[in-house]
C-alpha cells in the first residue's frame, strides 16, 4: 500500500490525510479526502504577498515609476507601508563604525550605525530626535567598535563614552567643513576667515592615513579647532 506523504493535507471533517484532486480555476492546488470525499482548495497567499512585496520595493529602489495602473498598483501593495523590517544584531565586532541621524519629512528622525569597511547598516532606530537615550538604545544593540565616526554632537559622544568607554571617537570631516561653512559663509570677507575656510575644505581631501597624520601633526593654532583625532 502507497504510504501517504508527510506534506499532505489533514481533513478538517474528520481528519484523515487528503490526496491531491486537481486544481481550481486559478490554478491553486485541490485536495480530497479519500474517507469523507470532502474537498478543500489552498491559496497561495504567501506566494501573492511575496510578489506583491518585491514589486513594491522595486518601485521606490528602481529607476522606473509605479508598474501598470498606479491607483491599483498602490491598492495592491498598501499593506506593504505597514511593514516594520527589523535588523538583528549579528554581533561582529567592527574597526570603525558610523553613526548619524536623519531626519525626514513626517517629523521623525532614524539613527543609522553603519560599518565604515563596508557601508552595510549595522542597526537602526527610529526615534523624534537625536538624544543620547535613543544613541545608547542603539549602541547597546552593538558591539564595542574601535573607532566611532560621528558629528560631535554632545547626545551621541554622552551615549558612546557610556556605551562604549574604550571606543575613541572622531568627528566627521564632513561635518567639521559644514560647520565651518556655516560660521564663515562661502567666501568669508576677512583674511582670517578665508584662511580658516582653506583648511576646513583641504580637510575632506585626506584619503590616506600618512596624509592624515601630517595634518594631526601640526600645531593646533594653524589648524585652528579642525584637528583629527
């Protein structure tokens, strides 16, 4: 006698294994039960949602717009909006970590770490605005890197040297020059200030470490407050 498969369906009548009976007019697969002759479809729901999701995130990560009639395209992938992805920590410790927020139009920020080898997202959260409780809910999630790349704003280094008291922290050149910008306008009217605005731009083209530790060696009142640490 044929020994039914492990896979196959349970009657809801009275509980016998089901056999395979055709398929639907959609093309899903039919089971019968060969005792009750009581017969059940099974929709591939799990296999429409995937579809639906991966045309979802082809839109928004693709260079074309909204496949097909947008208005339906939109009715069929609105429960994707509502997913909430999660990121499990994967416990590697990493040499230089990057953290920053970002703060986008509905009024919430994500606080991103990124590893800075690799540019992958490492954790994220969501939160109203950057603090240092919401840094140290995300650093606790992280293992200790050597280096933490930041902008030097005082919630995150509260949240580093609390989360991760042997980790140095050094400021964003990016951020060093858009501070300056901010404080010497583009094209600072006083010779002091055009002299500081020179090295603030010559700091975002240091790419190797022997260049890095020349500018690292000199004294600080040439370097004014854009030192490396």
């Amino acid at each position: 006698m044929r020994t039914r498969s492990s896979r196959a369906r349970i009657c809801e009548i009275c509980g016998s294994p089901m056999k395979k009976n055709g398929h639907d007019r959609l093309g899903s697969q039919r089971w019968m039960c060969t005792d009750c002759n009581a017969t059940r479809g099974v929709r591939h729901y799990r296999r429409r949602d995937r579809g639906e999701l991966s045309a979802f995130l082809a839109w928004p990560f693709g260079p074309a717009a909204q496949p097909g009639p947008s208005r339906t395209f939109r009715r069929r992938t609105a429960g994707c909006w509502r997913i909430h992805p999660r990121l499990e920590p994967d416990g590697v410790v990493r040499h230089v970590l990057m953290a920053d927020g970002t703060y986008l139009r509905h009024g919430r920020c994500l606080l991103t770490a990124i590893d800075g080898a690799s540019g992958a997202v490492v954790a994220f959260r969501w939160c109203r605005h950057e603090n240092t409780a919401d840094y140290l809910a995300l650093f606790e999630k992280i293992p200790a890197p050597n280096v933490l790349v930041c902008d030097g704003m005082r919630g995150i280094e509260t949240a580093a040297r609390s989360a991760w008291p042997s980790t140095r922290i050094q400021r964003c050149l990016v951020h060093v020059r858009r501070d300056c910008v901010n404080d010497l306008t583009h094209r600072p009217r006083l010779q002091a200030g055009r002299e500081l605005k020179r090295l603030a731009d010559a700091l975002v083209t240091i790419r190797e470490p022997d260049h890095a530790a020349h500018r690292s060696a000199l004294p600080h009142d040439a370097i004014g407050f854009a030192g490396v640490d």
